[in-house]
C-alpha cells in the first residue's frame, strides 16, 4: 500500500511493513525535566528496525569498547543501506555501525559466546530498561518475514564472514539481528529511551548513568554522520540533529542537553528515510532552535 | 621533509609544500566576545589549500543559492579527496563541496562570466574582509606549482566538463581553483575569518551579517559531514566540532556560539588532515565542553 | 602445503585441495581420429572444480536454449572470479556463465523442477557419457569442505536472490553447484569429455552428436573470452586456445577440428589458474600450430 | 541524424561524424592469394577511429617489444570504453590496449622523444604502406572537432599522467591521439592494411613481413578478447573472429590464414559498435566457415 506521494512511499517488502496505515503520524518530545510533549499516534507501536542499531551499537560498545571498532569502520559509506561493493573493496569490514553490514557485525559481537535467545532478551530489557516500559515487545511475525526474505542481508553476512568479520554461524547472528530490527515501539517508548543520548550519558529522572558523557556524544556524532544512510547529509543539512531512522518510518533525534525526540510517519523518501518524520523535525528543530550547528532561530 | 612519525608527514608533491617546517604549530581561538587565545606560530602564514573551500562555498551561496545543489551534492563521499570513482557512477556531479571535484564546480559557478583575475580578486577581498586584514595573499609559487603538478584536478575538471557540469574553460576554472588553494593565511587570520560560522552568518564584533543564520548553520552541517574527506566521521567522533582541513596542514574548527578557532601543524595523517591540529581540537573541545554533541565534559 | 614458487601455489582454503601433491602433473591430447598422447599423471584424478562449468553451460543450453542470457551475460568481467562488485551494479545478472555467480544461476537452471540428486546425477551422467567412462565420481569430502567454507559463494547466490535470479531455494541450487565442482576426473576422463567442443560438436569416434556446430563454436568462444576469470586476457595471448581452469588445477583447451587437451598442475598462479598447466599448454600449440589466432609455427 | 532504429544510431558527439549518411554500407574481403570480394561503398573514405589502434598497437610493439606491457594491461575491461573508474583501482594502468586510456598509453610509447607531427607522420605512413595506397589521409576537421569536445580523452589522460603512465606533455600525446583516431580509410584500404594479421604477420602478395606470426597472433587474440569494448564477449560469440571496431561505423575483422576482412555501416548498437557491420560479419563468418572456433559451416 503507498501513501500518497507528499508522504512518501510506505515499506512494500513485506507484508506486515506494507499494511501500516500511510496516514499514520506521531512525536513525542522529552526534554531535561522530563516533560513530554506528545501529538498524533503517539502511542501506536511501530517496527523500530535501523533505529534499533543505536541501541545494539550501545551494548556493544559496553561489552567490547573500542575494540569493536576493528570489526567496523566510523565513516559515512557514501552508497545505499545495503551496499557490498564497499565490503569487497575494504576486505569484509563495514563502513559503519549503521549499515546493514555494520550493523549484523555489531550483534554478532552482542552474540558471541551466547545464545541467540539470550542475546535477543538483552536487547529487548536495555531497551525496556531505557524506556522504563516492560511493554516493548519483539514483532515476531516481522522478524519471520524479514528471515524468509531478507537475502540480501543473508548475503552481507555471508561475505562478512568469508573474510573473517563474523564470528558466530551466520544463521545465529542474523536471527538476532531480524528480530532486533523487529522490536516494535510507540514514540513515546522511543523518545523515553533515547534521553541518555541527550543528557550526557544519563537518564535524569532516573539518575542512573547508562554511559559515560564521552561516550553518548560519539554515538550522537555516528547518528549525524551515518544515521539515514545514503541521505546522512542531507539530514544534517536540514535537521541539524544527530538522528538514526528506521524503514519503518521511525525516527530517534536527540538535541544534546535539550531534548531526545521520536517521529513516526511511515511514508519513506528515496533514501529510505521518513518522508514526513524529516520535515517534522526539521520544523521543530528550527523553531526551538535546537540545531546542533547554531542556535539563532532562522 | 618528512615530521617525526607521531607528528604525520609533510605534504611533498609540491616544493613549496615539501619545505614547510615540521615542527611548526600554531593556534588560535576567538570567542564571541572577541577574546583572541593564540599560542605557537599563530602569526606565521601558511597554505590554507582545502580551506578555502569553505569560503568559495560562501560565496558561491551567496551568488546563486539553492541552484548550486544542482551542480554538487551534499552527501559525504566515501571516498579519498580526490577520488574520480563516484563522479562515474553520478555522471559528473560531485558528491558534495569539499571534495576536490565539488570545489572545482563551485570555482566556476563563482567564476561564470568574469575573468578569472577578476573572480580571484574577490575571493580574495572576501578572505582579506572576513578576517579584517589586507596582508593575505595568494602565495604565486603555490599556485604555479599546483598547476604544473595538478593532474588529477585537471582530471577531474575535464570529466566533469565532459558532462556539462563546467561551463567555462577547464583552463579559467582551475586556474582561480589552483590560486584560491594557494591562498596564505595565520591561524590568526583563519580564525578571525571563521567567526561568522560560528556565531549565526554575523560578526560579532563588527556588527555585520555576512549570511543568515540558516546558511551558516547549513555550511557548518556541511563541514561536519564532510569536511575531512574520507576521515571526515572519525574528526566528528573526536573532535564534535564542524571543521575543514587543508592539505597545508590547517584546520578551521567552529564551536557554534562559542568560537572560532584554527590550528596549524604540517604533518598529515593517512586521511590528509593535520594529526596534531586535530589531536589539538579534541583536547581543547573536550576540555572546555564545545562538542556539539553534548556539553558536559567528560 | 605450497609448491615451489616456480610452480605456483597450491589452493589451501579447503584440506582436500590443499593436501594435493604440488608435484603431480599430466597431460592428453586426443586428436580427431581418436588418437590419444598421454603424459605423466594422466591417470590420477583430481578435483575438475570450475571446469564443471563448461559441462553444466552445455547442459544448460541445452534446456533452455537461449533463455539462458535472461539469468546471465556473455562478457569478459574485469574481476576476480568472485566479485560482487559487478552484480550490484548490474543488478544480480552475472557477467558470464563461468565467473562463480553466473555458474551458480546455470546451476539454477539445471535444477529447476528438479530435486538436488535428480540434477547432480544428470551432471555426472552427462560427463560419464561424454568421456564413456562409469568411474568418474563426485568426491564427497571436497564437496562437503566446499560447502562447510564457502560463505562467499552463499553470499553470491543469496544476493542474485534477492534480485530474482535465482529460482530455486538457495541451499538447493548451491547444494548441486558445490557437488558438481567436486567431482573428479583423470586428463584423460577431461580430454574424452571435451572432444565434442574441438569438432563442431560431435564425439567423432562415437558419431553422435552432442550440441550443433554452432553451439559449439559459441561455447569455445565463451572459454577464450571468459575461461580463465581475471586472467582470460592472458591466456588468450599466450595459448591462444579456447579453455576453461579450475582451482584444483586442472585446465581444459580446445583445438577446433584438431584436439581436446586436458592438463593439471596444482600449483596456481596470482589468477587461480594452473601455473605449468598454462605454460604447458602454451608450448603444446606453439609447437603443434594450433592457435586459433594463426596456424604458422612460431 | 540518426539512422533507423534497425540499423543502430550514428554517433552523434561531433558534427563531422553525425554528418554521415545513416544508410551508408560497405565491405571488402581479401583472402590469401590477394583476391578481393567487395559490395557496397567500399571506396568510401570513413573515420576509423579505433581502428587505428590496432596499427598503433603493432607501431608501439615494434618500438618497445614487451616493455609496452608495464604501460597497459592485456585483459578485456567488463567497462565502457571510456570509463575512468578502472584506472582509479589499477593506479593509472589502463586494462588493455583498445580502451580509450590504453590507446592514449600506447601513442605516448610511439610519441616518445618525437614531435607530435613526426609521430602522426609515422602512423599515416605504416597505414599507407600497409595498404599500398598513398592517398590514405588524416581529416583534419574530425581531429580538431574530437579535440574540441574529447573532454573525457583529456580527463584519462591527465589521469594517467598523474600516476607517471604518460611521460609527454598530454596535449601532445592527445594531439596525436586525436589525429590517428581521425584517420579516414576506404573499406578498401582497411582490408589491405589488416592483410598482415590475417597471414602470420606478412603481406602475401608482396612476400614482406611487417611482424613475426607470433605477434600477429597475438595482436589478434587481443582484438578477440578486447576489440569491441563491452561487447567484445559478444562479438566473439556470434562472429567468431578477432576484430577491432571504431565509433566512425567501420570494423576490421581477421580470418587468420584465410581473410583480411573490413566492413563499414556508421550505426551503431548500445556498445558503440557497429549494428549492420557485425550482422554482416556474423553472416560471412558462417557462410565460409570462417569461425575460429569451429569451420564446419552451421
């Protein structure tokens, strides 16, 4: 089903992605204190997909520290979501934690020397944990079509592994990553478990740390360089925000130190990105002038 | 003359370059308030080369606004600075303004319908403007040893004019390209001529807006995703400020609201960019909370 | 183990192929009355790997005619034999029947409508008629190996996959693809089996005909242009005969209207082919006259 | 003008050439004992244009033996004829001989130490020996038209130099470069000039040798494998025969030991060869058994 096109085309690849209402629209706005700002389908759950890859990039970063850094490069790959002519060229290792390549490299790190089930269930409580919500569920019958489909990830996995990028049997590695990139959430369970990435590492209501500061503005510079893939620019060109964006039509936006921020519309521009999600937060940022490039409203 | 390995090498394709001091550096940071920090060879001129790419993006701008987009992208490219690979698969138009091929076609927009003396000219006022001091200069050696040597831009200009992306002659662009790079400068200087990016397209001091805010903020969106070629993610997961790099060893670093700053040291690391200038920034951001991406330090 | 550096490598990423005595060497050639010359291990088998192909190609056509060209191109690829570069850009159609990713979409087509035994079992029938020896057998172990390490080859078919190109479910189509590059024959099995090529299709002794005169020329002139991955150029140059290698070290040539020569070395060169196995060849149609390219003696 | 759809478009890029007449058709055989079968406009003069790296690539072997080989590669591209990202990955070395950036290559290699006028003259000359006709000419009006808008010529070539692959100045090296290319030949004087490569190397009938059979041969297993651009594979599946096409419409064919063949029809197919010449060759192919890959007729 495709939405109208100002609204971008929804996700046809499957079944379950293309049956999302085209019409549906929410956001939700945290800031410092707290206060939630809420509009539109705020609490309709969605399939975060990519946007889950800040959230296993986290946990990874905990398990290993810059060690994963050998298994996955920091640079914006200037090619589509699901390129492998870069992993040819660079011998296996992805450009970046946010590609589809980058990203299986970082839960087959989340994976080793556990079971996909295990690996699966702490994924789902960080994020539960960061939402402060045990109703974050995983879409199991997302995560089914995804597997049944979604070759061209088996194939990334695959060539990973010919050169020694994949520790785990692909099969475990990618069930983890499909059922991940199938959690679903509403915008409000999103913006709520984005809020460490905003205030330096920590939940301020909640006092707990999940970070170190160091390490939630490197994830925030990932995001803005890499977070919409082939569309990375352009995204930090208009929005000025550190963001990571899902198929689903998700956005996660952080304004550092001001606001952690959740859009959802599931219309999707060339690029893969939010169509209408973009725009929103384009006009938000520039009218709270939250930009990360200069403060002073246009 | 290569640096002792920790300090990178020296450029050394061309003579002029090759010769520069090694151990040479220099810094200078200004505030909003005017307040000058210098240290080191602050005032000793340098060969701002890619840096000037910043500026020529300015005026280009500033000439024919959004329609420059349809000549040169803004994504990053993936790919080294002067790489020819990405121009054949997007038919000649280059990935973004700070590539190599991105600032050729931005000279000749700049250039269209004068004489190449005259656009230099005003490139040049433009600088010697900005940073209120009419010593800076085009250091003529630079620029004829550019030209005698610069195969690879003669390269790139050709292939783009092979697919209408340059309207004047090869020969008029790239000699205001080659002379633009050969532009020299003190951190001192840079600096100054930095402060509109940082403080919302105006000159504190002088009163003056030079861009509105949305443009400023937008170049220096631009500079953070793809001011340092293809080390261009790595410099925003280190240093979080927007910046460009020059083969000449400098760098111009904004810190939005805060300062203008540039650090000058030859050595390069395997990207092109100044491995002291940008060990420098990361210290100097961190210490005093300027990342972008989150204020607390750490 | 590897062979002394004048004879080339041994291929070492299965234990099966590895463990060959990089001193075996044998030839045949077997002229249009029958006539056969026999040197050195003529008599041993080895693991024929890609020169499966050129069979299974035949097969193939002979199905489907020239249907075939919808799954797969006939040009020269300019890459290494298991590149993924090339199917991304254009789209999962392989370049040509004999690079790895086009074999396996012949090996697609064989199958379809078959079980995994039915298809491997006509392969082998096939060459068993061709070369009118019952011995020749699939080598179990080197399948298995194949199979267990070949990641690259499942990141191929699953990415053709996801563009459609492959019908059958991947493991099946690569179950028969990995079994049929492991099957193992003897110069002299190989230079029976290839007799049909060298005479416009037709076994002379046996007066059957196998594929029309043309079919045979056009097979011919797939192997010179395509026979010998990155090194087909080469080959051409230098032999000047139509022939197709395989890793285990073994080559197939054809001298049309005059012989079929199998040779096998194991040592390879920096393109997988057999290092003596060219050479030998080289020397054989210098000697004898017969380049395709020019018939008089050197 | 471009002709009608059946019989490929004429090029177009400059005036001279999209000047032709569309319906244009011509061909000429000459077999071993000098006799001449020719139909159509055969006395027409055309552009050769890439033909006439086949004689600059036996002037230039003439000149510096195998040294050529450390200057161009001897493998088919799998890339159009003027693509420029090939030479990216292979450090300036271009794949073969009849790309465009390897004939820039191989007249560098015959300019050397000469004057661009000497050099052309020389060129002209072995043309007019080969085809024992002294009115062969440059069209000087093509060359400069070429040189005017060859865009692209300029971008390889100043590619090339800037990694030490030229050693003339690039516009000498291109004027040559434009000049041979605008050589204008009857269909005549080509099936004359191709005699020594259809014959061992001599020119039967005047019992001269212009290069040894080996050479020859090899010239022609380059024409074979990298004579039609992107569509050489194809050529030699459906002809069967070493050949050399050119953007002017012509193609020079070689039945070695039988026939020194050129046909000429200016339209071209999507590789930029020509449409009705290659039907025309796959037919005379087939009808005399001249396949090299097969003689028995189909």
């Amino acid at each position: 089903m495709a939405a109208r096109p100002d609204r971008g085309e929804v996700a046809s690849y499957i079944p379950e992605l293309a049956g999302v209402d085209p019409g549906a629209f929410g956001m939700v706005a945290i800031d410092a204190e707290g206060r939630v700002a809420a509009g539109g389908d705020a609490d309709l759950p969605f399939s975060i997909q990519s946007i889950s890859k800040v959230f296993t990039l986290t946990l990874a970063l905990g398990m290993v520290g810059d060690l994963l850094w050998r298994r996955v490069g920091r640079e914006p790959s200037g090619n589509p979501f699901n390129s492998i002519v870069q992993l040819e060229r660079e011998r296996g290792v992805p450009r970046n934690p946010f590609i589809n390549a980058g990203a299986i490299a970082v839960t087959d790190v989340i994976l080793s020397g556990h079971q996909p089930r295990e690996a699966l269930g702490e994924i789902l409580r960080f994020l539960q944990f960061l939402a402060q919500d045990e109703t974050i569920y995983v879409d199991r019958a997302v995560a089914e079509s995804e597997k049944r489909t979604g070759f061209r990830n088996i194939a990334l996995a695959n060539y990973m592994k010919s050169f020694g990028v994949i520790d785990n049997p692909v099969d475990f590695t990618l069930g983890v990553y499909f059922h991940h990139c199938a959690i679903a959430m509403t915008c409000r369970q999103l913006a709520m478990a984005g809020r460490y990435l905003a205030h330096s590492g920590r939940i301020p209501s909640a006092g707990s740390s999940v970070v170190s500061p160091e390490r939630a503005r490197r994830i925030n510079a990932l995001m803005l360089t890499c977070g919409h893939y082939d569309g990375s620019g352009e995204f930090a060109y208009r929005v000025g925000l550190p963001g990571k964006s899902g198929v689903g039509g998700g956005i996660l936006a952080v304004a550092p130190g001001k606001a952690s921020i959740a859009v959802w519309s599931p219309g999707l521009d060339a690029n893969g990105n939010s169509h209408l999600g973009r725009i929103a937060l384009e006009k938000l940022a520039r009218r709270m002038g939250w930009s990360i490039f200069g403060t002073e409203p246009a």
